[in-house]
C-alpha cells in the first residue's frame, strides 16, 4: 500500500479535469484510491479533510475549491 501525504492529495485534485468541485473530488478520489488501495469513500473523506485544511491557509488558496455552494 502507497502512502500519500495531504499535499500530493491536494495536488491530485488540482490536477482534475474541469468540472464542478464535487465531480474533481470525485476523480481525485478515484485516483488515491488506486493508488493507495484504500477505498474510494476513505480517500474521498481523506481529502475533503485535506482541502478544508489547505483552504485554511492563507499562503496557498485552491483554484475551484470553497466551502460555499457551487456558482
């Protein structure tokens, strides 16, 4: 099983198609879950908890992600 950190989590979901946060969550989900052989909805959790915190820093703000409805 590969280990991922929270950065390359985050990374993953930068590197998502266009499409509305949730479907680029989806895809990033999907992805670590390979990769890692965790399951979808744990990588999917994982990274929600990573974008919140990456959200939290004012130094680096994600492109597409907010906690607020999609526009």
């Amino acid at each position: 099983m590969v280990k991922m950190t929270k950065d390359e989590m985050v990374e993953w979901f930068k590197s998502a198609p266009e499409g509305s946060r949730h479907q680029r969550m989806l895809w990033a989900a999907r992805k670590i879950a390979r990769l890692t052989g965790v399951t979808e909805g744990g990588a999917y959790q994982v990274l929600l908890g990573a974008l919140i915190e990456a959200e939290r820093l004012p130094r680096d703000s994600i492109v597409g992600f907010s906690m607020t409805a999609d526009e």
